[in-house]
C-alpha cells in the first residue's frame, strides 16, 4: 500500500514515484479514448464526428470529477503536510459522500439539458442524431467517472497514483474486447449496438474502476474502521470542498466552452473539420501525457511540503516540473511536426481528415512548452490553495481569448481553418504570459517568492 510523506526525501524521486504511474495511467485513459474513436471510424465518419460531439457535451458533467479529484489531492495533502490525519479522514469522507450528491444532480441536469447543447453543435441529420444517443447512453458512466476521479485525488494525496494506473490499464484492455463485442453483437445470438455499443463498453468498463478506486481508497489508514456514518452531508465540510473545487470544475467548464466555439466554428467547415479535430486531439493527448504526468505530479508535492511550511521544497518541486517538462516537450516536437499524417492516418484513411489534422498538429508543436508551463501553475496555484486564480487564467484562455482571436482570424480576416488554429494558438500564447505573471505574485504572497 503505497502512502508516501512527500516532506521528507529527494524531490525528483517523488516526482518519478508518481509522475511515471500517473502518465502511464493517463496513457491508457487516452488509447481506451482512441480505441473508441478508431471503432467509431470503422462505423462511419459521421459516427466519428457524432461520437467527438457527444463526449464534447459529456465533459461538462466530468468536469465536476476533474474539480473534485484536484480538490480531494489538495486539501488531503495539505492535511497530511501537516499530520492532521483527524482532518484527512474527515475531508476523504466527505469527498466521497459530495460525489455521491453531485452525480445525482448531474444525471438529472445532463438528460434535461445535454442534447439541447448537442442541437448547437450539429446539424440535424445522422451527425446529430449519432451524437445524441451516444450522450444519453453515457450518462449512465458518470457515478463511474466523477467517483473514481474523487477517489483518485484522495489517493494522490496519499502519492499513490499506480492504482488508477492499474484500473485503467484493466479498463483500456477490457474496452479492446468490449467495443467490438458491443458495436456488431453475436451473429445469431445478439444484435450489434452500433455507436450505442461504443457508450455502454464505456459504463461497464468505467464502473469497474469506480469500484477498484473507492476500495484502495478504504484501504487507507486514515480510512481505518470505516462506518457509514462518516458519508453524512456536513455543511462545513461540503463548503471547505466547494472553496476548493469550483475554480477548476468552472475553469473545465470554460474549456469546454472552449471546445464549443472551436466546434460551433468547425461545423461550417463539415463533419471531415470536426472529425479531424477531434483525431488530433487524441494524438495531442497521447503526446502530452508524459507533461500531463509531471505536472499533476506537482500537485501532492507542492500540497504537502506548503502544508509542513517547508517552502524551500515547494519552490524546488517547481523548478524541477518545469526542467523535467522543457525537455519532455523538445522531445515531443519533431514528432507532432514530422509523424502527424502516419499517426493520423491511423484512424482514418480519408485525405481530407488527414490534412486538417495535420495543420492544426504541427500549429500545435509550437504551443507545448506553453501548456507545460499552465498545467504547471494550475497545480502550483491548487497546492497552495488559490485555485481561483486558475479559474480566472482559464476565462480569459479558454474563454475571452479564443471567442476574440476566432473572431478575429476567421471571422473578419477570413483565414478559414488556419484562422481557427492560429486563433487557438493567440489565446495560448498570452493565456500563458498572463499565468506567468499570476504564479509570480502569488509565490511572492504564500511562500516569499518562488526565488527566495
């Protein structure tokens, strides 16, 4: 049972303790992504492009479990910095209790609402129609999503990230199986699904790792002799976690506005824009997860160290993410530049696809470093407990500065795809110029600089 004090010992074996297990498990999280996306190629492009839709409009209630589960690690280390195992265990628990709430809530507000969002994003036809179904099937995945992501915070906390990177390496193979079994059915015996087969591999699958990650998280020490009891709503615990958790549940959700006026702009292009986009996406994510390791990894170290005010360790675990990160993104360029078509062509074999796919990747070589550099101040900014500012970073980046430059590019210099790509690439560059100067003035506040 991994529980390691991250106050004590060498900084870049904590960061390889953790970063290693998380990558590869976000790695798998990304190829299950990508097998679900390639079945969805066997079946049409328009299937493809319904599927990127509809998991476009899911987001919005996964943003919840992105926002719990970086909540859960931050405010569980802080606690555990400080050898307050009487305030993680009561902040673990009510973790756990406010996920169950919030899913409730969300599978409402998802039926009610989510096709409504899927109407804006398509054209009617198969391309919605394909998008829609696949969304409400999917909403019976979310307690599997928004209580494994908790759990996982919790055991972040803990730096214990090899047992999501366990759950999804089971779910990424049990998705191989599942998929096809799913889509075509038995001959003879039960009828394929089509799309619909993609969305309830994805529940099967994405409940048995709920399950895995609430029993290692009942497994802690702090969560010793466990009683039931301890799930009871606590107003002031659920508030301590709302402070917490909603700056980046809304930062998410401002992403995904993001990916609203990306969509609602590509759509005018056809369904080859959409599809293409959201191909790309998929190879930026397996590309990125080393960085995505590193980063995260930042979170519980940084937590912890400024829960035991050992500040000097702090500002070492910021520097050693952002060395490590420059050099996992110069590595990374020549092969978003140079294998984008082969790696494209993967997943679809029309020309069209390929060659939007690429413009935007090799756009996208030059922006990595930049999102080395966020993700690093979104978790420096959560360990010590000021994740507002990674909301109001996320608003301008995500929100103000892609509506404005995809105005600007495509809208009224009329640059057509290019304009939506450079657009993207603007509000990147001074996203991250504006979280530089954040990151400095807050060190400066919570530990006297990050060059004291």
């Amino acid at each position: 049972m991994r529980d390691i004090d991250l106050t004590e010992g060498f900084i870049l074996g904590h960061f390889k303790s953790l970063a290693v297990p998380a990558a590869l498990g976000m790695l798998f999280t990304t190829l299950y992504n990508v097998v679900d996306v390639y079945f969805a190629g066997q079946i049409s492009t328009q299937a493809q492009a319904g599927l990127v839709i509809g998991f476009q409009a899911f987001f919005v209630t996964m943003s919840v479990g992105f926002g719990l589960g970086s909540a859960m690690s931050a405010l569980v280390a802080n606690a555990r910095g400080k050898k307050d195992d009487e305030t993680a265990r009561r902040l673990a628990s009510q973790g756990m209790s406010f996920g169950i709430t919030a899913v409730l809530v969300l599978m409402i507000g998802a039926v009610l609402l989510g096709p409504k969002v899927i109407a804006v994003l398509s054209e009617p036809g198969e391309f919605r129609d394909a998008a829609t179904s696949y969304f409400l099937w999917l909403v019976v995945a979310l307690p599997g999503f928004l209580l494994a992501y908790g759990g996982n915070g919790i055991l972040q906390a803990h730096g214990d990230t090899v047992s999501m990177q366990r759950a999804m390496m089971a779910a990424f193979f049990a998705n191989i199986v599942l998929n096809p079994l799913f889509i075509y059915g038995i001959p003879g015996v039960v009828s394929g699904m089509g799309l619909d087969g993609i969305a309830l591999a994805t529940i099967v699958s994405q409940t048995g790792v709920a399950i895995w990650i609430l029993r290692q998280v009942l497994a802690r020490r702090i969560m010793d002799r466990f009683q039931l009891q301890w799930l009871t709503p606590n107003l002031a615990s659920y508030r301590e976690i709302l402070d917490q958790m909603l700056p980046t549940t809304t930062a998410f959700m401002v992403m995904f506005s993001s990916g609203f006026m990306v969509q609602f702009t590509l759509k005018s292009f056809g369904a080859e824009a959409v599809a293409a986009y959201g191909i790309a996406l998929r190879v930026e994510q397996i590309l990125l997860l080393p960085v995505l390791g590193m980063t995260g990894a930042l979170l519980p170290i940084a937590a912890q160290n400024f829960g035991a005010e050992q500040f000097e360790r702090v500002r070492a675990a910021v520097f050693s993410c952002l060395k490590i990160g420059f050099i996992m993104t110069a590595i990374a360029f020549p092969i978003l530049w140079f294998a984008s078509p082969f790696l494209l062509s993967l997943f679809n074999d029309d020309t069209k696809v390929i060659d939007i796919g690429v413009s935007y990747l090799r756009i996208d070589s030059f922006l990595f470093p930049i999102y080395m550099v966020l993700f690093s101040i979104n978790s420096f900014l959560q360990a010590l407990k000021r994740p507002i500012w990674t909301l109001w970073i996320s608003i301008y980046r995500q929100g103000i500065g892609v509506a404005l430059f995809l105005w600007i590019f495509v809208g009224v210099i009329g640059m057509g795809l290019w304009g939506v790509w450079i657009g993207i690439a603007t509000s990147v560059i001074t996203g991250g110029i504006i979280a530089v100067l954040v990151a400095l003035r807050i060190a400066d506040q919570k530990i006297g600089g990050l060059r004291a």
